[in-house]
C-alpha cells in the first residue's frame, strides 16, 4: 500500500473512521431513544452513575475474566457481596433494583449468586412467611446478611419441573411440636442449589408437607444448614459441590441432603398453609393467589432476554461496521463493510428488532405485574372484583410463562447468530460471546423449562377458547378469543401491496392466526376426550399442537406490545422505531408464513411481498444500526468485548488484550515434553541430507 493509499485508508476506511461515517447517519437524536428506552432522562443518569461507580470498583475489575480459575471466580463472587451490602443499605429498593439490572450485563455469576439470597431465599420468605414470620426472619439477618446467608431449595436430583412431585418430606411431629426434614431417596437429594456449596448458612427448602400421616402438597420450610460462627455442616445435614457447569462458575451450586433434621414448626412459613400445635391444617380458600410470587422471576428473564440481546448485538453490529472484506471492481481497493452486504443485513437486523420487540414487551410485563402484586398483597376471597382479579393473575401467569420460553430461546439464538456473525474471531473467549452464550444457556431451563412452561401457556389458550365458546368475556391478552367469528376465515383486506405493511394490518394477521391455531388445538383437545382419555391425558396427546399455539400467540403478543409502544412515541423516533418494529412484524410473518398461507389471511403473492419489503427494512435499519446500538448506552466496560468497542478501533484493543493476558516468557512445556519427542532415537534420525528429498535437478543429468 502506498503511502497516499494508506493514508486514504486511515482518513476514510479505518475502523475508527468506517465507525465514525455510521454515526454520522444518525437521523434522530440517541440520547432522545435511551431516554425512552431507560424510562426518562433521570432513570438514564442513574444509570450512567452506576455504571461509573462499577466500574471503578476494583472489586468489579473484568478485564481478566476470561482467565481465571472456577476457585478464584467463586472467591470474587463473595468479595463483591462486601460493595453490594453497603449500596443494598444506602438506597431504596427501587434504586437498588436498576442497579442490579446494570451488574446482570456485566457479571451475570454474581447477579445471580447475590440473587440467590435476595431475590430467591428472601423472596421466599416474602411470598411464604406470614408477617410475625417475615419480622422474625428479618430481624435474625435476612435482609441485613448479618448472621444469615439464605439459598433456595427447590429443585431435586429428581424432580425439577414437577413441583408437586418433589420427594424430601417434612413431617409434623405434634409431640415435640417440630417438622422432621428428610431426604428418603438418592433422587429426592436437593441439586443445582446456589450457594449451597459453600456459603448459605439457611435454605428455604420446598418438601412435602405430611402431617398424622396425611399429605398436603409442597409447602416451604427455612432450614439451618451451617454455623454461621464456624460454618460447620449442622447434625442430620449433608452437602457436597456439584462442581463445573456450563457457565455462571461464580455460583457455588451444590447438593443437599437431610436425615431427619428438626426444626421448630414456626419454621413452616405459614402465610397461606397453616399448621396449629395440635396438628390442625388450614389451607387458603384461593390457592391461586399463591401463584403471584412465581411471576416475578418469569418476567425479569424477559426483560433479561432484551438486555443481553442488546448486548450480543452491540458487539456483532459495531463489529460489521467496521470488519472489511472483500473488494468490488468500482471500490479502488477498498473493501467493503460486512455491515453493507444484504446477507449480513439479513443476518442482524431482524434480531435488532427483536431485541427491541423484547425490551417493549418487558417494560409492559414489569408494569402489568407490578400492578397486580399491588392488588394482590391487599386481596381477600371476599372482594367483589376477585374473579376480575383472578382471570387477570390466570392471564399474566399463562403469558409470562409463553414469553419466558420463547424470549429466552430468542436470546440465545441471538448469542450464537452474534458470534458466527463475526466469524473466527467470534469464537475468541476475549470477544464475550462464547461466555455470554454459556451463561444464559441456563435461563431456558431454570425457573421452569421452557418447553414445559410454553405447554402450560398452551394450556391456558386452550382453556381460554373454550371459555369463550362458552360465552365468557376474556382479559385483553387473549381477547381476540371472543372475536372468533369474525377471525375465522378472514383475509387481509388490504387493497394494495404496499398496504400490508402496517401495525393494523400484522396485528390482525396475528390474531387470525392465532385463533385458527388455538381452536384447532382446542378441537384435537376435545377429540381426545370423547375418545376417552381424561384430562391430563388429552392436554399431553395435543401437546404439540398446544406448544405451537404457545408459540405463535407469544410472537403475535411481542408484536402487538411493540407496536402499542411505538404508537405513544413521537417525533424523530416515531420513524426509525416504526421501521423497526414493521421489520420485527413482516420478519416474523416471513419466518411463519407457512401457518398465514395454511390460514389463507396472506396469499403467496403477498408473502412473497413480505419477504421483499423485509429485505427492504433490513436496509432502511442497517442505516441507522450504529445510532440505535449506541442508544442501548452500554459503556466499553459494560460491552466489555475489543469487537464491541465504542471508538471502532477493534483490531487494536483485540492485540492489546490477547497480548496483556497471554504475555510472552520461557516455554511452558519445552524440556518436559516437546524436546525429549524431537530428540529421541529413531533409526535413520541422524542420516544428513542436503537436498532434504529433493530429486536431482535435471541438469546434472
């Protein structure tokens, strides 16, 4: 390369400057989008705050992440507990919250371990624990981490989806006034349990509650596991380290095992079971309204699922701005951007959108829960509004189920499609892929596996159908249910092609879709009872048909929430989010045309106009990639990939790393292994040759 040429190079084809000429196309202002995308100007400050002050904690130091021991990730894990404590006693909770939505992005290990003791153990006792309880509990330690460090018990070596068929029993002893806490079998042994390993001091443990020889169901019980004082295992209490996982190696998982603990009986947490001295059960008159505690984990996983997309797509995308390959006859040696190829295009932008799609929808799901855990602390059976109560709990518990599932399973799939996307580079430890992929593989089996939480959302829609076949008027999540008549059979009326490609016109595609989908399942349902299989039999004889029913209400809810977002928005960011959310729209049309053509709503004629105007969006999209990445407002140490840098300048901070964490010295392994293979004795080893092989050249001959 000459010098003019390379000084061409740097002027308008480096990486800084490839990155620079993205943001120049910016057609809206970003810090008006991380506005909205953060809740408000204040909520983004906030933000930004936290991420300083993370950043600057040494104890949060992540640079070396990518090589350091499963042992020393656990201890630093339990370091970072000391910076968290103090914020934890010094802001509300609401603060606190946002705060630990900023440390999921950059350690998901810790997120989770600390998660484990305030979102899980302490959850527990909030949802479970009568007030006497909660106080009680409280003033020992729970809240403070003072003299308590809780872990979760729920899932055993045998059962994990199956709640109800847990093993470990907790029999009432009405002469001691005690429970008896016992693991009868090797499978009833308690597995995957955070903290267990090494550091929680309780667990609440989840067994079934027998009581003069009758069961009950599976009730929650706080155990003592250690002493706190010297962190010796308690009599009758057995735990051992299930050792190296996929990812998440900051999180001591361990087993546990009981023989015969005892505990006093106000360690039975009581706010909805009761058990009185004499061995009296009281059980709730509504055990639906138990329900509520097990949403909250569903929906963070959504929003969850918004944020680690971003993240992933933050690195491919800022990655394909500035990665060249390939030169075309007209470009002067220039190569061109993977970013300006149509295929990557392709590759990207729809998962752009979905990110988006995902991060609108967890907003609204935070809200709607929100919402009704404020109705629901204040319910009694008795309330007038209960059966609205109800159906809206029934609605929120089916659909966070769906969304999990399936926003869960779009993440990851983002993950990987990030990391092909870059190429051999994407496959670098360093470039935080691989590592993000293997700690989020585990969102799509804890807290419910997804396949068996998209069946129960099957299940609701079936139930749901035949409720409005009934007559009864359903909550807005499914009401396009009591609209049967009208969806069954409709066509898209829309006159022209071009017309299609609007918010009304893909949201009724969707419900038509999805009442045809959800009645077919409904009827395979009924068929398989009048062939004389009972309930539970008939719902698992249609459960492929239910999952896909799940599947494509999840897809058409995404999109309604999205596009009900969009609606609110106005000035420059109603154009370039309409964009993105029409691309979400059409791409997921596209990527289901076969159940719009079955249902005859779009003709092939159309769809083949869907699939061109995709190709179109993903181009209007690819214009703004870099502008809308940079709204997520993710700084480089919460990105923390050299492929993700903000400046562009990928290559060098790539070397510079690779180089700091793997620093040339002696060979490891030289005199020990390598030598002693060159140098031993083979017969004919020593013979000399100068031509190394070679024939004669032919003029000697």
């Amino acid at each position: 390369m000459k010098l003019t040429d390379r000084f061409f190079y740097y002027l308008f084809a480096s990486p800084v400057a490839s990155m620079n000429e993205e943001r120049a196309k910016a057609a809206f202002s970003i810090r008006d989008l991380t506005y909205l995308l953060d809740g408000g100007q204040k909520a983004t400050e906030l933000r930004e705050r936290m991420m300083v002050e993370i950043e600057r904690d040494p104890l949060f130091a992540m640079h070396d992440i990518h090589d350091i021991s499963k042992a020393e990730l656990r201890e630093r894990t339990m370091e970072k507990f000391r910076s968290m404590i103090h914020h934890l006693q010094n802001e509300s909770v609401d603060t606190f919250k946002k705060r630990m939505e900023v440390i999921s992005l950059i350690d998901p290990g810790f997120w989770t371990r600390f998660g484990v003791h305030y979102g899980l153990f302490v959850g527990a006792l909030q949802s479970n624990a009568s007030p006497g309880q909660l106080s009680y509990w409280f003033e020992k330690g729970a809240l403070s981490l003072t003299g308590i460090v809780g872990c979760f018990a729920m899932t055993e070596l045998g059962h994990g989806s199956n709640v109800p068929g847990l093993e470990t029993t907790a029999t009432f002893d009405e002469a001691a006034d005690q429970f008896v806490i016992h693991t009868p079998t090797l499978t009833a042994t308690k597995w995957w349990i955070g903290g267990a390993a090494h550091s929680a001091t309780h667990a609440s443990v989840f067994a079934q509650l027998i009581v003069k020889g009758k069961r009950y169901g599976t009730k929650c019980f706080v155990v003592p596991l250690r002493d706190p004082k010297t962190y010796n295992l308690l009599p009758g209490v057995n735990i051992g380290d299930i050792g190296k996982k996929m990812g998440r190696d900051g999180i001591d998982n361990g087993w546990i095992q009981f023989t015969n603990v005892r505990i006093p009986r106000g360690y039975m947490l009581q706010k909805h079971t009761k058990v009185s001295r004499t061995g009296n059960v009281v059980e709730p008159k509504l055990q639906q309204l138990t329900y509520g505690a097990l949403l909250q984990g569903r929906v963070a996983m959504v929003v969850d699922s918004g944020n680690v997309s971003k993240k992933a797509l933050a690195i491919a995308i800022r990655y394909a701005a500035v990665r060249r390959q390939f030169a075309n006859s007209k470009a002067n040696g220039i190569e061109t951007k993977l970013l300006d190829y149509p295929i990557h295009q392709r590759r990207l932008m729809p998962l752009l959108a979905q990110a988006f799609a995902m991060h609108f929808t967890g907003a609204e799901m935070n809200a709607m829960y929100n919402g009704m855990m404020t109705r629901l602390d204040g319910a009694s059976p008795d309330d007038p509004d209960m059966e609205e109560v109800l159906e809206v709990l029934k609605e929120t518990h089916a659909t966070s189920a769906g969304l999990k599932a399936f926003c869960t399973w779009n993440c990851l799939n983002t993950i990987e499609a990030c990391r092909q996307s870059c190429g051999g580079h994407g496959y670098s430890a360093y470039t935080g892929l691989a590592g993000m992929y293997n700690d989020f593989a585990v969102q799509c089996t804890w807290e419910g596996d997804n396949t068996i939480l998209a069946l129960q959302s099957g299940r609701y829609l079936i139930s749901s159908y035949r409720e409005a076949v009934a007559g009864k008027k359903l909550s807005p999540g499914v009401g396009y249910l009591n609209n049967l008549n009208t969806l069954i059979g409709k066509r898209c009326s829309a006159a022209k092609l071009e017309d299609i490609v609007t918010p009304e016109i893909i949201t009724e595609g969707w419900q038509v879709v999805c009442a045809n989908v959800v009645k077919n399942s409904a009827l395979e349902f009924e068929e398989c009872l009048k062939n004389g299989l009972d309930t539970d039999d008939a719902y698992e004889q249609c459960s492929q048909s239910r999952l896909y029913a799940a599947r494509l209400h999840s897809y058409g809810y995404l999109f309604r929430r999205f596009a009900d977002g969009v609606a609110k928005v106005q000035d420059s960011l109603k154009a370039v989010l309409n964009d993105v959310c029409m691309l979400y729209g059409l791409y997921t049309i596209e990527e289901n045309a076969g159940a719009f053509l079955q249902y005859e709503y779009f003709t092939p004629k159309q769809i083949e106009y869907i699939r061109s105007q995709t190709n179109v969006l993903c181009k209007a999209v690819r214009d703004q990639a870099i502008p809308l990445v940079d709204s997520f407002n993710f700084s480089d140490y919460i990105i923390n990939s050299p492929l993700g840098r903000a400046d562009g300048n990928v290559y060098v901070h790539y070397f510079d790393q690779v180089k700091r964490q793997n620093p040339q010295g002696e060979h490891p392994y030289f005199n020990r292994l390598i030598k002693p293979m060159l140098e031993r004795d083979v017969d004919g080893s020593d013979v000399e040759d100068e031509e190394a092989g070679l024939d004669e050249d032919e003029d000697d001959e």
